[in-house]
C-alpha cells in the first residue's frame, strides 16, 4: 500500500511521466503577431512546421498556428503534408523538400503544394495522371547551391511549365529561393545579389505571363531584409521564440522580443549521497571534490539530452542550477544537487526552459555541444509527450 501511495504522490508531481516538454500557447499566438508586424499586410506568412515543427509536434502547433491565422504551412515531406491533411489541417501545405513520384498524384488530390527544383523532376510531371492541375512551387538555385534550378535553364523551364498548364497537370502556384548568408546585417552583399538574380526569374515568369507567389526571406531575412518579403515569408525559428543566429539578436532584440515556446522537464528518481573522491558513471570520468548528494534524472541522450553535455551541461532544481556530473548516459544522467538540500524523489527537473530566476536555453546548449539551437530543438526525442498549456 505504501508503493501504491508513493506512486499516486509522484504521478501528482510529474504529471505521470518521467519527462514531457511543455508548449506554451500564448506565447506562440505573440511571436505569430510579432512577426505579422514586421510585413506588409498584403504579403503572406508560413509558418514552417518542418522537422515536427522543430520539435514541439507538427500536429500540435500546426493546428495552434491554422487557428492564428497563418496562410501557409511548410514541412519537409509530403509524408507530413498527408498527416496534416488526414488530422483535419485546412491550410495551404508546400513541401520543401523532394518529392517521390509515386507521391505527385495523392498530393495533387488532397491539395499539397509541392516543390519542384530540378529538371527531371519537373519534366516528369509530363507523365503523371493527376485528378485536378498539381499545385507547384518552383525552387530557384540564387546562390545557395543546393536545391534549385539555375539561371541558365530559366528559358527550357518556361517551356516546360507552358505545356504543362496548357494540359492542365500542373499549375505554378509559387517560386522562391533561399539565401545563404543571411543571418549577419553585416555581410548583406551576398542576399541582395540573390535578391537581384531572383528577381530576373519573377521578371521573366510574369512576361510569360505566370504570377506566382514570390518568397525568399525566412526568420533572418524577414528581420534584416525588408526589401525580400515579396508576397510571402516563410518563418520557422522565429515562431518558436529563438533566433536564427547571434548576430540577428544583436542587432533585432530592442525591438523584437520573441519568446521561446517549449520547455523540457523531467524528474528526480534516485537520491544519493556520495563521498568525496569517489568517482561517477561510465568510465569514471568525473571525481567528486566533496561530500555530494547525487540525484538520477531519467533521461540520455536517446531523447535528446546531447552527450556532448557530460561534465558540463546544467539543469535546474528547485529554482538552483546543478551541473550534470559524469558522462551522459542513453537513458539516465546524474546531477550535483548538493546545494539543494530539500531535493528529493519526485521533484521536477528542467532541462530547457525556465524555473524561478534560472533559465537554460537553447542557445547555451547549443553552444556547449558546438552546434545551434536548430539541432538542439528539432532532435528532441518525438517519442515524448508535448503538452500544450
């Protein structure tokens, strides 16, 4: 009965989970207004819910962000735009990345916007048997070098997109490009040459008489280059409360304040008290410098939890910053809780996000793990349940 009891008393602290990520709904619903106020009221906005919407559930926040009012949705795969759909998603869907042809068909029947940004891919749509003109994005290569047609094949690409509306198999519904180096207000020589050569193919496709949507600038570009908002922005680590790179923070945080949306949480499991001198987890890697008391928060790096962070990272207790002792594990890491002397079983870690006057973000994490905050949200483990607040 005791068990039965102590159990009741945890799930009651911990929501019943040994960790979960909590979303914050207001505070998308006010990076979604700041953004809107940077644009102009005839251009567009998506939200790009990409990578499980950078890890707090492409469902979840697609369905906060269609009831806000954005015009597009951006995912990776047409395998998410088909989830989407099949949730009950309304919002105009384009697929940012490459497209299977087996696909083309079922994205133009449940109304998916698709990128095409080769030649194959675009002559291949000659082929297919669609039930109503596939929606298409053209991708244009301005300097990015990855995705996108070149300059050079702008003529045999208005031939080809010709007969293609003529047979009514596809309908060019928008073009974008996506700049390299637009994340330093510094350095805006680079943008605005890809602004300029994107602007030969806008040019082009309206004397052949297309007009699709035009969109260029995501998060960074929206905030440093007014001149790229166009008909559309694609905005995707701004509506998550963080910022695209330091330099844009610098430069935007006096008058932008987005506030980052997700917090991760766990809980104590274990208490220990360990002597000074005595040494911590896998290969023994971290000696104690004095008497310790030694908790076990279960989690490691399979949700999530960098390695990288082993002897280093940082979480939060009881309102106090303890340092993560020892190596990283797959589903366990140990915390230094000796300056919480209340700290007990049940008590509710945070790993990202913010608890009293403390805060561990993103970035710091990012920093410590020499990568961004982009890879510290988006590899939370999508096994764990978000909780929308």
């Amino acid at each position: 009965m005791k068990t039965i009891k102590t159990d009741r008393l945890l799930a009651g602290k911990t929501n019943g989970l040994r960790t979960w990520i909590e979303v914050d709904r207001k505070a998308i619903a006010d990076n979604v207004k700041i953004f809107r106020a940077l644009l102009g009221k005839k251009t567009k906005l998506m939200a790009v819910v990409k990578s499980n919407a950078y890890g707090h559930s492409l469902m979840d926040f697609s369905r906060e962000v269609e009831k806000l009012g954005v015009d597009f949705l951006g995912v990776d795969s047409v395998v998410e735009a088909f989830a989407l759909r099949a949730d009950g998603i309304k919002t105009q869907i384009l697929v940012l990345g490459y497209t299977l042809p087996e696909n083309v068909a079922r994205a133009a029947e449940v109304d998916v916007n698709i990128t095409i940004s080769n030649m194959p891919a675009l002559e291949s749509l000659a082929s297919e048997s669609v039930s109503k003109p596939l929606k298409i994005h053209l991708k244009i290569d301005t300097g990015m070098h990855r995705q996108g047609f070149e300059l050079s094949e702008l003529p045999l690409v208005v031939q080809k997109l010709q007969a293609l509306s003529s047979k009514r198999q596809a309908h060019l519904e928008g073009v974008y490009t996506h700049f390299a180096a637009a994340k330093n207000p510094s350095f805006p020589s680079y943008t605005n040459r890809q602004l300029q050569e994107f602007s030969k193919w806008t040019e082009a496709l309206a004397k052949e008489g297309f007009h699709p949507v035009k969109h260029a600038a995501a998060t960074a570009g929206a905030i440093l280059f007014p001149d790229s908002h166009l008909d559309m922005v694609r905005i995707g680590i701004g509506l998550y409360g963080l910022w695209p790179s330091r330099e844009v923070r610098s430069y935007a945080e006096y008058r932008l304040a987005p506030k980052p949306v997700l917090s991760w949480k766990a809980m104590i499991s274990e208490v220990k008290k360990v002597k000074k001198g005595e040494r911590v987890g896998y290969d023994l890697t971290e000696m104690l410098e004095r008497d310790s008391k030694l908790a076990v928060a279960p989690i490691g790096y399979w949700h999530g939890f960098p390695r990288a962070l082993s002897s280093v990272g940082h979480v939060i207790v009881r309102g106090t910053r303890v340092h993560v002792i020892g190596r990283v594990s797959m589903d366990m890491i140990v915390i230094d809780v000796t300056d919480v002397p209340k700290a007990e079983v049940g008590d509710e870690v945070t790993l990202l996000g913010r608890d009293g006057s403390e805060e561990i973000t993103a970035d710091e994490l990012g920093l410590l793990c020499d990568t961004v905050n982009y890879e510290i949200v988006t590899r939370l483990n999508p096994l764990i349940k978000r909780i929308y607040r």
